[in-house]
C-alpha cells in the first residue's frame, strides 16, 4: 500500500475529515460505493436513488 500524501491525495476539509482527491481515487481504479465527494468514476456502484442524487450536486456545482 502506498503512503497517502496530504495535498496530493488527501485534504482535511473545515469539519476536520479526511476527504480523498480524484487523482488518488483514479490511482485507486475503481469505484467504492462509497459516494465519495471527488469520485471519477460517476458514482457507478452507489446503489440508486442516491447515485443520482449524487450526479445531480454534482452536475449543479459545475453549472
């Protein structure tokens, strides 16, 4: 396992938890289901209703 770099693959928000990048969900390969705030992989194994509830905050921020 690869030692975890802050800045790079990991940032603590204002509430004090760890919050993982997309490059270091990217290096990972694959979707957790987890619903993770920067996950590349369009939230493909967050079970529904959620996983779209999750692409539209998303879609909603980059407008």
């Amino acid at each position: 396992m690869q030692e975890l770099i802050e800045g790079i693959h990991y940032y603590v928000n204002d509430e004090g938890y760890v919050v993982l990048t997309a490059q270091y969900l990217l290096e990972r390969g694959y979707c957790c289901g987890n619903g993770c705030l920067h996950c590349p992989y369009n939230y493909e194994n967050v079970p529904e209703p959620r996983r779209t509830d999750l692409l539209l905050k998303k879609q909603e921020i980059r407008s």
